[in-house]
C-alpha cells in the first residue's frame, strides 16, 4: 500500500523497479517488531480473524469440490436424492463460508478502526508535546497529512494486506491439494500455467511505486496549498493583494497535476488484464484438452465431474497467486507507510519534562538571565550573553529595533525554546529543572497576535480556567476593560466571537486575550508588543487595563508607547541580541544611544500622537 493509505487495484504490484528498490524502506526485525505492536493488545480478536479466515477459505473450496459429485454421482448417476443433497450441501457450505466471510470482516475492521484510534490519539498527543520550533519549522500539510491520510491508510493494511496474505496462502495451500487428489498429472499442468503470471505482473509493475509516490507529493503540497490559502490570514492576504486569480491558477495547475498522476496511476498496467484473461482461459482449456486424452485415450479412471472440479478449483488458484505475487510490493508500501508515521513518532521532543521537576512552594515570578546565548541554528546567533534580574512585584521595559531579539528573551522564559548557553531562572531555579506545567502555569503571554478559538467569549475565557465562576470573568474582564463591551452584546459571555475571533475588533480581541491570562492568574506576565497593531482608541482602552495590572504583578513589557515604557521599573535597550543599555528613561534619553535613537523616532512620536 503506497504512502497516505491510497490503494491501488489488483493489478501490477509485483515488480520493484531499482529505483523502487532504493526508495523502499528498509524491513528489519525491530520494524516488524514494531507494526505488530500495535497488534498486541487486540490478539484475543486477531486469534479468531485467523480461526475464520482459515475456515472461511477451506469452506469457500467446498462448492467447487461438490461440483465434481453432483457431475459424477448427480446427473451422470441419475440419483436425484445425491443431486439434490450435493445441491443444498454446496449451497449452504457457501453460505456458511460468506457468513463466517462476514464476522471476519467485522472483526477485522474493528481491530484496524481500534489501532487507528490508538495511533491517532498517540499522534496527537506526540505533536502536542512537540516543541514550538516544530511546528514554526515544519510544513503543516505535511502535519495533518500525518494525522489523517497516513494513519487513515494503517486501517487499508490491516484490512486489506495482512487479511490477503492470511486468506489467499491458505486457499491457494488448500486448492492445490485438492487438487493432487483428484489427478496429479492434470494437478501438475494446472500449476505449470500459474507462472504465466509473473511476466504481465513484472511488466506493469515497474512504474507504480514512482507514480504513487508523486501522487502523495503532489498531496502533500495540495494539503499545503488549502492549509495557507483557505486559513482567515492566507484568505485575507490573497484578498488584500488580489491574488486570487494567481492562486487559482496555482492550484488549478497541482490539481491538474494530481489528475494526470491519478489516471497514470489506474491506468498504469492495464495491458495486464488482457494478458491476465488470456492466461485463465489457456489453464482450463489445456485441463479439458489432457483430460479428454486421458480419459478417451488411456481408459483413465478420471470422470467428467473430476475434471470439471479441476478446472473450478484451478480458477480459485489464480487471484491467490496473483494477490501473492503482488504482495511484495504491497508489503514494502505498508512498511513505507507505517515508516513515514514512526518517522515522526521518533522526532525527538526538543523541551521534555525533567527527570525529577521541582515545583516550588512558594511562586513569586521573580526571573534572572544568566550569560544567555541562543540561536535558531548555528549559522546566526539571535542572543549573546543576555543578563539581568527581575524582582518579584517588579516591571521590565524591554526595547530595541525590529529583530534584535526582543520576542526571543521572552521565549525563553515558559521554554518554548531553550537556552544554547547559559541559565534562566524562575524563583531562584532554572527552568529546565522545573515541572514544565509548573512553569508555563506561572507565566501568562498576552501576544500580538491573539488566537481565539471559534467559539464563544464564554469558552475562550474558561480555557484558562475551566471551573471559573460568572464572578470570576466579570473581575477579569473587568480589570482587562472589556466587560461593558460584553454586556452591550445580546448573548452577553455567549456571543459567538467567529473563527479566529473575526467577528471582534482588534481591540476587542486582545481585551479578551488579557482576560484570558488574568483568569490564568499567573505569577509573570508578559505583554509582547500587546498594543502595537491596533489603532489609537482600543490602544488607549487596552493601556488602560494593563497600567493597573503591572502596578501589581511581576510584568515584562516589550512595548512601543512611551507611557508603557515610563510605567517599568526598568529598561532594557537590546540590539543585535544585546542588552547595550539599561536604566530609567531620565538616564537613557540623553545618552545620545540607541534608546535615545528610538526614542527621537518611535516612542516620543507616539506619544504626541
């Protein structure tokens, strides 16, 4: 089965070209070891697959073999009582073989809808406890692809090609002795035909692994395309900027591109079926053509109805050893399947727990920068030997150009990154000792860029805390300046708020964000840049709320309005990932430095504003 679960017919899948070869992955024990896992805890129902599989396929025989008796001791005989015992045992055999055909598919299908749940709840709890590099770094298509295609494809290989390979051994095993005991030298002919198969299979196998694998490129990037350009922000880029017409044509030109591998890839080999139907008649004639001799010729005992059994139980030799021969293939693409999910299984996660995490007793979100060095990958350093202290009850101010690094500090504090050289401490403690939801409990970021879930402003508040009380969001929304706003509105906290909060203002957004982390109740808080994309009037409204809550709370501020800014205890000047000056705004102002600089041009021109 190729990548992303799509399945292709029962043709051409027995040929591995060398490039195949080359790209498949490489099957080993541990591997093995590791699909069948996911197996383990559902053996009691495997067990009884098997049992009705084994069954299912002696019993599926049964008709074929009984053909040969009504033949023989059924019409030729003139015995009406055989015919219609033979009748009616042939019938209900088949019955019973599709009946048995049928709770084996149940439980089949029960045990690969269970395994998916299982990888998908592992898959998901997996990529929540990835880093925030992750998912800054990674293709998000390729991430849902993961989540949904990919596993979506485990429960076609627990179907369809372990169920295969279980079923079509045993009847293929069964057919043929049965059919050594009727006649072994027709027997012997019969099998001389099935390698005839393998021709046509290797030739139409020898684009099918390249065609599949394009396919699921060529879905991985439509994935790409629907996550950027269908989400609010991609929508409204393309709107803003009119490309419509210009993703249009992107897309129609994939989508074009994924028909044309679709068609290739069904129509790849159809040349084998001809070859195929030409083969199935070839078998039963030469059955028919030997057995006349032997029986005309020879004075054989074979009869009629024996030969009719052979040439019945030949033709249910064929699709077994078809689907076997293509099993291969098959094989290699399930394990390629299950490769790309264990890939992503075994990224490691960059920020883990400690092994043995502190929780403090006492919270007071006081934070030390100790010689802290970071960087996103060795080729550019983004911090360099960052220090400084921030007293518990105490505010930072922390200012400087665009990409000098401001963002990246605060980062470093509930470790959505860590540290490349030096320390940060949390209560006296480095963060990477402490219990992580310990920490990231303690610290609450209000963004510039507010993410609230499609819901209501009822539901996006008590994702902070999900026992609070109507008391408790009127204080918060009170204090984050917001609450009048939510009382004007007819369904008061249960006003829808639309995907990605679109039905509220900027303003209105980053008030209830406020809110939001206040209901967290957090010893730190960090706004990061909290005003900067609003205009003049929710500015103010928002200015308003956090001027009282850093009075009272340890706060680290990275803000452009100069009111801001004078409200800190104190003022870091960073530049090219350093802290180059530091201090109250009355010493800093006139050193004629970079915070002098940003002052003449950002903070003293926003304020007159």
């Amino acid at each position: 089965m190729p990548p992303g679960g799509r399945m292709g017919g029962p043709i051409m899948r027995g040929f591995m070209t060398e490039e195949e070869k080359e790209s498949a992955p490489k099957i080993t024990f541990a591997l093995i070891k590791r699909v069948f896992a996911y197996l383990k805890p559902y053996w009691k129902q495997l067990i009884l697959v098997l049992l009705a599989i084994a069954l299912s396929s002696v019993l599926s025989l049964a008709p074929s073999i009984l053909t040969g008796k009504i033949i023989d001791e059924g019409i030729v005989g003139r015995s009406m009582r055989l015919l219609i015992i033979y009748i009616v045992a042939s019938f209900l055999t088949n019955l019973g073989s599709n009946m048995i055909g049928v709770l084996e598919s149940y439980i089949n299908n029960w045990i690969a809808q269970h395994i998916t749940y299982d990888m998908r709840n592992q898959m998901y709890g997996h990529l929540q406890g990835m880093s925030h590099r992750f998912f800054t770094t990674n293709n998000q298509g390729d991430i849902i692809t993961r989540m949904t295609s990919d596993i979506d494809g485990v429960e076609s290989v627990i179907t369809n090609t372990f169920r295969q390979i279980l079923s079509n051994s045993i009847t293929l095993i069964f057919a043929i002795i049965a059919m050594f005991q009727k006649n072994w030298i027709l027997a012997l002919l019969g099998i001389a035909v099935i390698p005839l198969f393998v021709i046509p299979t290797r030739k139409a196998g020898k684009t099918r692994w390249t065609l599949t694998r394009d396919a699921q490129d060529c879905n991985d990037k439509i994935n790409g395309i629907l996550n950027e350009k269908l989400s609010v922000s991609g929508q409204l880029l393309v709107k803003l900027f009119c490309k419509e017409d210009v993703e249009m044509e992107n897309y129609r030109s994939v989508n074009s591109q994924m028909v044309k591998l679709n068609i290739k890839e069904r129509m790849a080999g159809r040349w084998f079926f001809v070859v195929l139907n030409t083969v199935t008649n070839i078998g039963p004639m030469l059955l028919y053509l030997v057995g006349g001799i032997l029986i005309m010729k020879y004075d054989s005992s074979l009869t009629v109805g024996d030969i009719t059994v052979l040439v019945a139980l030949l033709g249910r030799t064929y699709m077994p050893v078809n689907s076997l021969l293509n099993i291969q293939v098959d094989w290699m693409r399930s394990m390629a399947l299950f490769t790309r999910i264990f890939d992503y299984f075994d990224m490691p996660r960059e920020i883990e727990n400690a092994k043995d995490p502190i929780t403090p007793a006492k919270t007071t979100g006081r934070v030390e920068f100790k010689h802290v060095d970071f960087s996103y990958d060795p080729d550019r350093q983004i911090l360099k030997d960052v220090t400084f202290t921030l007293e518990s009850g105490n505010s930072i101010a922390i200012v400087g150009p665009s990409g000098s690094g401001k963002s990246t500090i605060i980062n470093l504090i509930p470790r959505l990154y860590d540290v490349c050289g030096g320390e940060v401490d949390f209560d006296g403690v480095d963060v990477r000792k402490l219990d992580l939801k310990y920490l990231r409990k303690n610290v609450g970021v209000v963004s510039q860029e507010t993410y609230l879930f499609n819901g209501t402003i009822r539901e996006n508040l008590m994702y902070a805390k999900p026992d609070a009380t109507e008391e408790d969001l009127i204080k918060a929304c009170e204090k984050a300046n917001i609450y009048d706003f939510i009382q004007a509105q007819e369904a008061g906290f249960d006003t829808m708020v639309g995907n990605r909060g679109l039905k509220l203002s900027g303003g209105e957004k980053q008030r209830i964000s406020i809110a939001r982390v206040l209901l967290k109740d957090p010893a730190l808080l960090i706004f990061d840049e909290a005003t900067s994309a609003l205009d003049s009037i929710s500015e103010s409204k928002i200015q308003e709320a956090i001027d009282p809550i850093i009075e009272s709370r340890t706060s680290i501020l990275i803000a452009h309005r100069l009111s801001t800014i004078l409200a800190a205890d104190e003022i870091l000047v960073v530049k090219d990932g350093e802290i180059v000056e530091r201090g109250k705004h009355s010493e800093l102002v006139g050193l004629g430095g970079v915070y002098t600089e940003l002052y003449n041009t950002q903070f003293k021109k926003i304020n007159e504003l």
